[in-house]
C-alpha cells in the first residue's frame, strides 16, 4: 500500500463567535425543561449544548491537497486543472467575497474565517471559472497548491491518470 502525500489540510471549524452564539441553545433548552425539575432542566441543557457544538465541528468542511486532489468540503479536482492561486486577506478578500465574486466561481466560503485563496481553472469544458476557499491561512494554503501543481508537472501526469 502506498503511502498518502498530504501538502495541506484545515478544517474550517466556527468562530469563536459563532461558538458562543451556539452555546446559548443549551440555557434554553433547559428553560424549556425547566417546569419538569432542576436537575433535568441543566442535564438536558448541558446535554443538548454540547451536542449542538458538537455538531458544529463535525459538518465543518475539510480543505486538503492529497495526492495531487484538491479536496474542499465534498468537492475535489486534480491539481492538474488548477491556475496559480491567489491568496487574499482583510479588504481584499472581502472585495473578492462580495462585489469582486465571479458568478462562474465555486465556492467554499464559511463565516468568521477571513481568508480567502483563488484558483483559477484551467480546463476548457467546465463552466466554472475559479475556485473560491476560505482558509485561516491562505499564503499556506496557496504555497500548498502550487507545490503540488509542481510535484504534479514533474511527474507529467496527464489530467485524466491524476482524477
């Protein structure tokens, strides 16, 4: 079995905002319970918050570049079909987010997360102009990218051995 190559990977887990925001369910949930007892009432609503943060960070989506794939969320592309990305933050990346946005992008875009990298696409029979990733990290991310676009020119594989 060969081993994987992994050049990057983050899970684009809530802000804290976003976090404090989802822990008010829980003192809800036990108002509701409240009238039943006390005891129910904070077991529940200790229960019912933690699961709903739990939550949270399972449906998280994952950016990874792993033997030569793209892989946001549930999407992927070979980095065969990839441009040179672009790695933006502040002003930029909200110009890019919002007014600046291509209506022929993908996008994986996540609240509270700054950053963002885009990536043209370079295959002539897909519609979709670029890919548009949130990431903490965009010069990591887009560093990332371009080194496996280079390992994937140097091994000279064809778009179509690489999906």
């Amino acid at each position: 079995m060969q081993k994987q190559r992994t050049d990057y990977r983050e899970r684009l887990t809530p802000s804290l905002w976003i976090l404090v925001s989802a822990a008010i369910v829980g003192p809800m949930s036990a108002l509701v319970v409240a009238p039943l007892g006390p005891t129910l009432a904070l077991i529940t609503g200790a229960a019912i918050g933690a699961l709903f943060i739990a939550a949270l960070f399972a449906a998280s989506p994952v950016v990874e570049i792993r033997d030569g794939v793209l892989h946001a969320g549930r999407a992927r592309i070979a980095v065969d079909w990839l441009g040179a990305p672009v790695a933006l933050n502040g002003a930029e990346a909200r110009q890019a987010r919002g007014p600046g946005l291509d209506r022929n992008s993908w996008l994986l875009i996540r609240g509270g997360i700054d950053g963002v990298v885009i990536i043209p696409l370079h295959d002539p029979d897909d519609p979709t102009v670029s890919w548009v990733v949130s990431t903490r990290t965009p010069d990591r991310f887009a560093a990332a990218v371009n080194r496996s676009r280079s390992y994937a020119q140097s091994r000279q594989m064809s778009p179509t051995e690489s999906s």
